[in-house]
C-alpha cells in the first residue's frame, strides 16, 4: 500500500496525514469502531472525495498505524492494540 500522504498528494485532498491519525486515534478513545466510521469523517473533513477515495485514505493510514502497533486491524474492525 502506498504511503498515507502519496495518496492525499494524489488525489488532491485537503484532509491532512495528522488530521487523518488524529480522527483515528480519537474514535479510537470511544472504542473499537468500523472503517466506514473514519470514511465519513474524512468525507466530512474534505467533501469533495467519494466513497472509494476516503476508503484510500483511511486504508494507508490504517496501514501505517498497524505497522507502528497503534491499532490492530480485524477485517474492517479497528482496535486497541493488541
């Protein structure tokens, strides 16, 4: 997967890496959410992405808290670390 800010550069996004990891990490505090929550959120954040971009967005910055043992990932659940 490629890095969470190529894929904010690609597609032209105003949602930033820090925002995107900090709406995370905040939904996180209230328990284990689904990644559709995040999607909307980063929809909200930058109206101007569908569906599938958002979903980009929030999947390389999924990947990369998983890599550095922020979140676990269990299908399309996010979790405190395990």
């Amino acid at each position: 997967m490629a890095s969470l800010q190529y894929v904010i550069d690609s597609l032209c996004s105003k949602v930033t890496e820090e925002a995107t990891y900090r709406m995370i990490k905040l939904q996180l505090n209230q328990g284990p959410f689904t990644t559709d929550k995040i999607i909307a959120l980063i929809q909200k954040e930058d109206r101007s992405l569908d569906h599938e971009s958002a979903k980009m967005v929030a999947e390389a910055a999924f990947d990369d808290l998983t890599r550095t043992g922020e979140i676990t990932k269990d299908g399309d659940r996010i979790l405190p670390p395990a």
